[in-house]
C-alpha cells in the first residue's frame, strides 16, 4: 500500500471519522485524479452559489 492511503486510513481509524468529503475544480482535472488516488470517487455535482 502507498505511504498516502497508509496515512489516510490511519487518520480516519485515529479519529473515528466515517467518512471524508472533497471537491475540485473541474477545469483542473489532475486535482480530481489525486482525489482518485486517494480511493476517492464521484457522488454528485453541484454549482456554487455565489
């Protein structure tokens, strides 16, 4: 296992967290593809409000 998803599941069992929630900019797709790497994936989208 990577040292990145080594860290995270260790902070998410440390603090009894459930889960994470994260965006990105659509117009920056490398930022959703660390976001992958992470072994995050797609829910929903939403626009901004303001």
């Amino acid at each position: 296992m990577r040292n990145d998803l080594r860290i995270r599941d260790i902070i998410l069992r440390q603090d009894g967290i459930p889960y994470i929630t994260a965006t990105h900019d659509k117009n920056n797709p490398r930022s959703g593809d660390v976001m992958r790497r992470l072994g995050m994936k797609y829910c929903y989208s939403y626009e901004e409000q303001w």
